[in-house]
C-alpha cells in the first residue's frame, strides 16, 4: 500500500526497494536536471501510482465541481451571466476530458477511472461536497475555489510528468478567465444594495473553512507530499499554497469591505506569514471520506448520468456504428 485510500495513514512500505537501482537513480537524476517524463520512459510503480491517484482525483474534482455551478446555470442573473455561467461549466467539464486522457497515459482506463468514482472508491476536491444555496455562492465558487486551483496548478505544471503538465498549462489559460468573471461578479455583489452584500458575506463565511481545507492537511500531516515534492509531481506543499492564497487574496477581500471568519488571521509582520485558527480537519476528514453535506447527492447524479449515457457509449463503440456527417 502507498497510503491510497486510508487518509493521513502513514506510507508503510513504498514498494520502491523492488525496483532497479540503477534505473531508479538515473530517473531521479533526470527529474533533477528538470527534464520531463513522458509514459513510454522507465518509472518507478510508485511513481506511476501516486500520479494516477493525483491526477485521477483532480478530473473527479473537475466533473464533480461543475454539478454546484451548473445549478446555478439557469437562475444565474441575466442572460450575459447564464451565458458565462454555461461557458465556465463547459469548461470544467473540458479540463476533466483532458485530465482523465493524462491520467489513461499511465495505464488506468477511463472506464475504471468512472466506476471508482461513483463507487465512492476515489475521493475528489473536499470543496465540491457543499451545497450553493445562493447566486452569491456561485460567485465564491468562480471567484475563489479558481483562485485556489490556480494557485495549486500554476506551480504543478511546472513539474515533472509530461501530460499532466501539459493538460495544466491549458487548464490554468482557462481558468484565469474563470477567475475574473468570478472576480466581476463577487465585485458586483459587493458594490450592490445592502441585501446583495450580505449575502456575499454570508456565502464568504460559509466557504471559508472548506476554502481553508481546500489545499489539502498541513503538511506535517500530508501523507502525500514527501515523495511528491522529492519526484517534482507537487512544486509546492499544501502548507506553502494555502499560504500563498491568502497572500493574494485575503487582502483582495479585505479591500472590498467583507469580513472572514477568522478573528485570528493575520499576517505576522516578522515572519511574512499568515497566522489562522485551524480548520476543522476533522470535518476535513469526514467530508473526503464520504460524508460531508452532499457527497451523497453528487455521486447520486454521476451515477444516473453514467447510466443514462451507457446507451451512446454502446452504439459507438459498436462495430455497425456508421457514422453521417450533417453535410454529407
Ligand atoms: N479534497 O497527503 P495529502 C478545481 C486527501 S480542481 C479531497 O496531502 P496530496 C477546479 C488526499 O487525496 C480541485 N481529498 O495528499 C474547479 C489523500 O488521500 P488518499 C482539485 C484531499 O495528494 C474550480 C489524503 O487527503 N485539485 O477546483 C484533499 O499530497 C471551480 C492526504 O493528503 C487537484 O486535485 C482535498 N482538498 O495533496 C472546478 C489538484 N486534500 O488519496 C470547478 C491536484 C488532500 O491517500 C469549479 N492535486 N486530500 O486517499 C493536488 O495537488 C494534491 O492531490 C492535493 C492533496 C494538494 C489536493
């Protein structure tokens, strides 16, 4: 076992004694010397593992993180936001595409990929397990929770599996628009009548502890990061971009006149860090593991989707399938 499955269990044994020694050291110098690793090299199964359950769980987050957003699609307010709204969704539903073809690289099938997500087998963001009872939820969602995967993304394409970086560099392009039409629309509601501010305050303070989980346990509890950084597959510990979120956006926050509901965060003038009352990785665990506010209800609409599409999926993978162009 590499830790999968089991969160903040220890990494018993890594498997790595197996493995060739001298491949194993010619691959981590290559990652040292920053080159890139592509499927048909040499890598050790743990290297293999570990990017299949990272990148496995970031498409899950993608599919799954467009269900509270794209509730959103037909009440949005006004025809321009439901249009941008629909092209943001798309857009998730896309970068999920690519990161499940990134992941396949590595020798799990995309068939496999969906059965253990609406098993329940495969966890996905923390974040997407919250309901959006508001528009201004929606705006937190666009605004913030991009922030966030921004953050993360930004640094990890950087790193050192080819795919995955590459479907990265064309995620984050995306996503930066995501980020300012959330931005537009949070600044919307906090420049609006006194109704539209409080219910961006609200929506904020729901958000916030799931925002702070959002990055992942500290690091001294990661189960994950040691080999991740070690093999260039994480550039930046959880610690290091949840502190590099409230950098950027804190006092982005702060500056439209809202409050978070933290009486502790600050940053401290010596060190250049933010100080926070920890979340409640309690909560954080239970939520990952199944039983957070709508775990349930998401994986209940993946599954009926997964269902209603079997028959599409069938016809085209049938040997009689003819396909007609509209032109022709
Ligand atoms: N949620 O040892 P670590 C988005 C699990 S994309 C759920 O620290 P690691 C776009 C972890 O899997 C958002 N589970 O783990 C969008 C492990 O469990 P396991 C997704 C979490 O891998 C925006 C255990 O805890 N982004 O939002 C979380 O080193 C708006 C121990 O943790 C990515 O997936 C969590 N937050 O670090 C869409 C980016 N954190 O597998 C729609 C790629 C930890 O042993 C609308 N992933 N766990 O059973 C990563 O960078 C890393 O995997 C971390 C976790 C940083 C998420």
């Amino acid at each position: 076992m590499y830790g999968g499955g089991n969160t903040f269990e220890p990494i018993k044994a890594t498997g790595l004694e197996m493995e060739d020694p001298a491949k194993l050291a010619e691959f981590e110098a290559r990652i040292e010397r920053g080159e890139k690793i592509e499927p048909q090299d040499w890598m050790p199964n743990l290297y293999r593992k570990q990017l299949i359950r990272m990148i496995e769980q970031h498409a899950h987050s993608e599919i799954i993180g467009a269900l509270p957003e794209g509730t959103w699609i037909t009440r949005a307010p006004g025809f321009r936001r439901k249009l941008a709204q629909m092209a943001k969704v798309q857009d998730e539903v896309g970068h999920a595409q690519l990161l499940y073809s990134a992941a396949e690289t590595l020798g799990k099938s995309r068939e496999d990929m969906i059965t253990d997500l609406i098993n329940g087998k495969s966890k996905y963001s923390n974040i997407f397990n919250y309901p959006a009872f508001t528009w201004a939820d929606s705006t937190v969602i666009s605004w913030l929770v991009d922030a966030g995967a921004i953050v993360n993304q930004i640094a990890n394409a950087k790193g050192s599996y080819g795919p995955y970086c590459r479907a990265l560099d064309r995620i984050c392009a995306e996503e930066s628009f995501h980020l300012k039409y959330g931005h537009d629309a949070v600044v919307h509601l906090a420049t609006g009548t006194p109704i539209q501010r409080k219910m961006l305050q609200e929506a904020l303070n729901r958000w916030w502890t799931p925002l702070m989980h959002f990055f992942g346990p500290p690091d001294k509890m990661s189960v994950h990061t040691e080999i991740l950084v070690k093999w260039k597959v994480k550039m930046a510990t959880n610690d290091e971009c949840r502190q590099q979120f409230l950098d950027m956006y804190v006092p982005k926050i702060w500056e439209l006149g809202l409050s978070l509901p933290d009486p502790k965060l600050h940053k401290n003038a010596e060190t250049g860090e933010w100080e926070y009352t920890e979340p409640d990785w309690e909560e954080f665990k239970r939520v990952i593991n199944g039983d957070g506010p709508c775990n349930a209800e998401r994986l209940a609409v993946r599954r009926t989707a997964e269902e209603r599409g079997a028959w599409v999926r069938k016809a085209l993978l049938s040997p009689k399938a003819t396909y007609v162009t509209p032109l022709a």
